[in-house]
C-alpha cells in the first residue's frame, strides 16, 4: 500500500517511529534533556478539508486523523472505521448515558455586552454536555480507536492515565464502553466521589502521595513506570500519546464549522497538561494548511498564578529573543503583549525556529516542575508541568498571542459570571480561559472590532 497521508515524528529528536503504531517516541524512555513529543502532519498535495454532512466527529472528519490513516495501513477498510466508531459509540450511550456528538459553539451576546464587547463577537465553546463532562474524552477517542482496529498492543492490555478529574472520568467511561482494563494513577487529594465513581467503573484506582520536599507530580511518576511495564497510555498528553493530541483537534474542526465565514481574531485556551491549546492549534493550523483558513486565531494560554510552569518558559524564551534584536529593552513580564508584538514584528522566522529548535533538545532551560506544590480553585490545570508546553509556545509565537496569569479573585470571578450570564454550569477550571480574557480587558488591552472565543471545558461537579 501507499504511505499514509499522515505521519508523526518526534519534535524533539525528529526521528519517526520506528514502529509505525507507535503513539510515544521510542527514545522518551532516555535520561536526557530532549522533549520528545510525536507531532503529526498531513501532506496538503493529498488531503482536501472535509466537506461531509457526517455529524459525528470521529466519522466528519476522519480523513484528518493519523489514527485513521494508520488504521487503513495496517489493511482495515473505511467501513471497518465506520462500524469501530458507531460500536463504541453504542457502548457510550449505555454507560455515559450519551455518545460523541458535535457539542455548541455559539455566540454569548449577555456576556459579551458584560464584558463591553459588540454582540456576536465573544463565542462559546460548551463542552459541559460532551461524554464525561467534559472536553477529555474526545482526545481519548482517536487512541481507543486506533486500538479497536488493531493498533498495538490490542488484547488484554492495561490501559493506564494519571488523572483525579475530568480526563480520569473519561477516560474510565471509554475503557468500560471498550471493556478494557484501566488503571488510574491520583493525588492524595482527590475528591471521593471522582474516586468512587472511577471505581464504579471499573477502573483500579492508585493514591500516589507527593514525598515531602520532592518536586514534580508523584501521579505521573507512577504512570510512566506504569507504561514501562507494558501498560497502554490513555492519556490526554501529547508526549504520552500523540494521537491524543489529533483527537482534541476535532474541537477546533467544530469551532470553524460553527464560524461559518467568520473570521475569528483571538482564542483564550485555559492550560495544564496544555494538551487542549495544543489540540486547538493544530486543529486551526491545519485548516490553514489545507486551505479552509487564511490565518489562524491569536491563541493566549491562560493560567493560575498557583501553577504556571508554561508562562515561566514563554518568558525565559522571548526574552532570548527579544535580547536578540537590536535596541530592545529588557523583557518585562508585565508587558508580554508588547514583547509579542514586537517579535511578530521584527523577529526572523529563522531566529524563532533556531530558539525553538534549542528549546526542543534543552528542556530543563525553561520547562521544570512548579517548585511550590500547585494551588488554585481551577484544579484541572494544576500540573506540576506543561507537558504539551514546546507546541503551545510555538503556536503562541507564530500566531502573535502570549500567555496570560490568571489570579483566585479573577478566576473567581470570571466563574460567577460566566455560569450567570451564559447558564452554563460551568466548574471554575473551565471558565480559567474566561478569566483570561477579563484579565486581557482589565490590562487595557483593546480588542475592538474582534471576534473572541472561550472553550467552557467541564461541568461543576461539587
């Protein structure tokens, strides 16, 4: 057969893998400083942007993903893929209670005419009714599928997540729908009723306790020795598992078809793992390659002051780059709209992928675990890294955006109005990238004219 029209290679190292079903690079196991993250492409000359009336996103817009084309290559037909998809989804609609389907993406003219925006210019993405909750499950669909079609290691496999929310309960509703055994690895501090309900189905539930004075998430440490030892990553994190990331990109995909001709300026991404704004990006960046868009949206990552590990990396590399150009001032956190704009402006596209480049293969120098332990009332996006952190940067930096802290009184807020004027019951992690936005608009910045768009990613819970 053909090669595929997809590949992944590895950002950090740049070798592709050396099995052609892998979902993690085979060198990630090694003591080095290299971020290696499985990134996928689409070749333009063979793709067109799909143009089907599908309404199931894993059927709409299954020529987008390698998990598709990987499918195809190991020899199953389309009907093979059609028929995965339409089982799982059975499965679903017995234990979620519901299946994948396109979830809204609308204007919210009560919140925008709050925040002194024109009507029909602040759009929503609710995901509070998608599978789970949340956002979560649709990252975890393009993995389950290619491994319902016959991608390694298939069988009896653990399949294994560190989690204690919104990807946990996903994660343990496809597994079940899958009937596939899963392991999910949680903090100390995780809420019973997320642990009893992991529990109710089915999935073995591991309390790993952060040692004192020890940095980074304990969680994640017993979930890579987990995958070590066999077990599949059902993950949400790109470094895990790149095909999560092409799963998460079908949000974006449903964001263009809700925009219609529509351009939309801005893009307010709440940031943990940071495996959505990756997804986000990828998803427009694709539409730009295959032609349905001319420019992509500014994307600004948004997190709590508690924990953020990606604004620390954003910060120490413009400030490289700006030190590179000629008459710059220092790098002033305050003004991380003004470093952007003047790097868009005047920064060589080589210098920003030499820095990048550097970026990839010397990790530590600016992605390490938050030194305190993480704290916020947005609790979803509190891990000790970003682990998507190398593609968020750099779609930050080719689209002019920069990443935004959020403090409690902000987030606070933002939640409060965001669940009053929208009626979207909404948990505070979120409405983080709402809170971004309030904080762009406190700051000054002037978004006249320009179409914005938050993603309320999980419903409260408690």
């Amino acid at each position: 057969m053909p090669a595929p029209p997809s590949s992944l290679a590895c950002a950090g190292c740049g070798a592709p893998p050396a099995d052609p079903d892998a979902v993690r690079c085979a060198a990630a196991r090694a003591a080095d400083d290299v971020d290696h993250l499985l990134r996928r492409s689409l070749d333009p000359r063979r793709l067109r942007y799909p143009a089907t009336e599908e309404p199931h996103p894993f059927l709409r817009y299954r020529t987008l993903l390698h998990a598709y084309h990987a499918a195809r290559a190991r020899g199953a037909a389309d009907a093979d893929w059609c028929a995965a998809v339409g089982r799982l989804d059975l499965e679903l609609g017995r234990v979620a209670g519901r299946g994948c389907a396109p979830t809204p993406c609308a204007p919210c003219d009560p919140l925008a005419e709050r925040l002194g925006l024109r009507p029909g210019h602040l759009w929503i993405k609710d995901e509070t009714g998608n599978v789970g909750g949340s956002h979560k499950a649709r990252h975890l669909l393009a993995p389950l599928l290619g491994l319902e079609l016959g991608a390694p290691p298939g069988g009896e496999a653990r399949l294994a997540i560190a989690s204690c929310g919104n990807a946990a309960l996903a994660a343990a509703l496809l597994a079940r729908a899958a009937g596939r055994p899963l392991d999910v690895f949680v903090p100390t501090w995780a809420h019973p009723g997320v642990v009893a309900r992991l529990a109710e189905l089915g999935a073995r539930v591991v309390a790993c306790p952060r040692p004192p004075g020890e940095a980074g998430d304990p969680c994640q440490r017993r979930f890579r020795a987990a995958v070590e030892e066999g077990a599949y990553p059902f993950c949400c994190q790109g470094p895990d598992n790149g095909l999560a990331i092409e799963g998460g990109a079908t949000l974006a995909w449903e964001m263009l078809e809700a925009l219609g001709d529509r351009t939309l300026d801005r893009l307010f991404v709440q940031v943990g793992g940071g495996a959505l704004a990756s997804a986000c990006a990828l998803g427009f960046a694709d539409a730009v390659r295959l032609g349905r868009l001319t420019r992509a949206p500014r994307l600004h990552a948004v997190q709590a002051a508690g924990c953020a590990p990606l604004v620390r990396a954003w910060d120490r590399l413009a400030a490289r780059l700006l030190a590179r150009l000629p008459g710059s001032p220092a790098f002033d956190p305050g003004r991380r709209g003004r470093a952007a704009a003047r790097l868009a402006a005047e920064s060589p596209r080589s210098q920003i992928v030499e820095a990048l480049r550097h970026a990839a293969r010397h990790r530590s120098e600016l992605m390490w675990p938050w030194e305190p332990e993480p704290a916020s009332a947005a609790t979803g996006i509190l891990d000790d890294e970003t682990h998507d952190w190398l593609a968020v940067v750099e779609a930050m930096l080719a689209t002019g955006g920069w990443p935004i802290v959020v403090d409690e009184a902000r987030l606070a807020a933002a939640h409060r109005l965001g669940r009053a004027a929208s009626g979207v019951d909404v948990d505070p992690t979120g409405a983080a990238g709402l809170a971004g936005l309030c904080e762009l608009l406190a700051s000054g910045e002037s978004l006249a004219g320009e179409r914005v768009a938050v993603l309320f990613t999980g419903v409260r819970r408690i």
